[in-house]
C-alpha cells in the first residue's frame, strides 16, 4: 500500500520497519458491496511468486488472513476510516465485519451526465447552477407540472424512437413504460417481474403497460447469461398481451434514454445485497418515479407515493 504525503516522499507497508499505525493514519477504504464476489481473495502462493520477499509473509497473513489472501480485511486493517455506500450498507457491512466502524457515505451521479436535454434546459431556466450544486434540485417542485410534464414526453418520445430503431417493437407514448435496465446477475433478480405469469397478464390486461429491459452480464457469469435467455423466453411467451423490448449492447447511451424516458423505474435486488444502487438516482434526476425494493440507496430516497413506491 502506497499513498504520498508530500512530493517525492513516499511510506510503503513493504519497508521494514514497517510502520503499521502511520499507514493506517494514510489511507481511507470504500467498501462497495456485500456480495461475496466483490471481495477478492489470492492464494499465498501466488504472493510469493508476484512479491517474493517485499513483505514479510507473517506480517501480510496477521493482516489479510491465514488462509488467503484476502484484499477486504487487507484494506481493514490498513484505513483509518471505513465507509460503506449507503446508510443500510454501512450496517450491513459492520455486521460482515464486527469490530470495524463502519461509516456511511451513500453514492451519487454525476448530474449533467444523467440528465437528458429537455430537463437539463428545464433546470437551467428554473434552478440556474443546479448541475454544479445538486442541492437546488431539493427546489424542483416549484417547476410548474405541466412544464415538468412536457420535458418527460419530449424524454419518452426519444426511447421509443430508440427502441423502435434498436428493436422494431413499436411501444406507445400514452401506455405507460416500466424501465429495468442493469447488470444482469442473480442478485438483481431482472426475472422476479415475471415469477407468476398468468398475475402479470391479468395486470396487463386491466391496466396495459409496457417493459423496456436492457443489460449485459460479466463475461464469466454463467447464471446473468441465462437470465438473459429466460427473459426472452417470457417476451415470446407475454407477446400477445404485454409489449416488451430488450434493447442489445447496452451503453452509457441506452442507458440516459431510459432512466429518461420511462414512466417508472423498476430495481427488484434481494436484500441486503443491493449496497447501493444509482440507476434509480439517475431515473431521479429525471423526474421518474421508483418501485423498488427496500435497500441500498431507495431506503434513504424512497417517499412512498410521492417519489415512487416500495416493494
């Protein structure tokens, strides 16, 4: 672990003698999840061939553990201030890890990026500064309703151009549009909106909506690359009651246009493993409701009925 101080002066854990307490007097840690994939472990054996003798190897496993490597209490015992990325993660993240202070600094978007252009002229013009000191936006139900109104069809009508473009499915402007768009990975549960089907075509023969999905999964994660296929397989099945579209190769772009453009924002984690969550910050900033389970981020953001719903 290396951090500088001052120019040209530098403290690592590899000199000897090591000096623990000023390294940890250096360094701060951000914790960004409780999934168990998220914390990397190396075998000693593979240290001592990348480091050799650059540590002593009873120092490193009094401080990373006996058995691996583990990076996680590495960056523990090394930090003076622990954070997790929302409120609810911090007491998570004290419970994985007893002993620790575990403080909280809940994540954030950048809002000029996440913003589409009908809000961003609507903020300019009412909330002058609003992307340089967020807090203005605490002000943006002085914004006449009809005003925020229109900026979210102008949002909505691009969707459905893009979506129209990208996947020929024809959605509706005055259907209401439910947004999932995210890593595709079993903790994310993008399949739980379709676990009683017969439920979900009787909704939607009642009160008719529409489904944009969009996702990719890690190269590696076998089990975000079937889901993708099972919610393809519920897009044939729903096909004749529910309009649906997955928008393909998924980027920063598709991703603006949704959070803009949809009616609602859906996020279905299974708790506690959400330790965060800023899609729905970015639907957010553009006005859109969220119907969300209660974790990460939503706990602290969720007003229920007025800036969305819980599940």
């Amino acid at each position: 672990l290396r951090r500088y101080s001052r120019p040209k002066e530098e403290l690592r854990l590899g000199e000897s003698p090591y000096d623990i307490p000023r390294v940890r007097e250096m360094c701060n840690f951000t914790t960004h999840t409780p999934v168990e994939a998220g914390h990397d472990k190396f075998p000693y054996d593979l240290v001592q061939r990348i480091l050799g003798n650059f540590i002593d190897p009873m120092t490193l496993k009094s401080l990373a553990g006996e058995d691996t490597l583990n990076m996680t209490h590495l960056a523990l015992n090394l930090s003076e201030y622990i954070n997790g990325v929302a409120k609810r993660h911090a007491e998570v993240s004290r419970q994985l890890y007893p002993g620790y202070r575990v403080q909280a600094v809940t994540n954030g978007v950048h809002p000029f990026t996440w913003t589409c252009p009908s809000f961003a002229k609507l903020y300019d013009i009412h909330l002058a500064g609003w992307c340089h000191e967020p807090e203005l936006l605490v002000h943006a139900d002085r914004i006449p309703d009809q005003t925020v109104w229109e900026a979210h069809i102008q949002a909505k009508n691009l969707l459905i151009e893009k979506v129209k473009k990208l996947t020929s499915v024809g959605l509706s402007a005055e259907v209401p549009i439910l947004g999932f768009g995210r890593r595709m990975t079993a903790y994310k549960r993008p399949d739980l909106l379709f676990s009683d089907l017969e439920r979900l075509k009787n909704i939607a023969r009642k009160r008719p909506f529409q489904l944009v999905l969009a996702g990719k999964a890690h190269p590696k994660d076998d089990g975000g690359k079937r889901l993708i296929e099972v919610l393809h397989a519920h897009m044939r099945q729903l096909a004749d009651v529910l309009p649906i579209a997955f928008l393909p190769s998924y980027d920063m772009d598709i991703a603006l246009a949704m959070v803009s453009g949809v009616d609602v924002w859906l996020n279905t984690p299974l708790r506690p493993l959400e330790a965060s969550g800023t899609s729905g910050m970015k639907a957010a900033l553009n006005g859109v409701p969220q119907l969300g389970v209660l974790d990460g981020w939503w706990i602290e953001g969720c007003i229920e009925g007025v800036t969305g719903w819980a599940i």
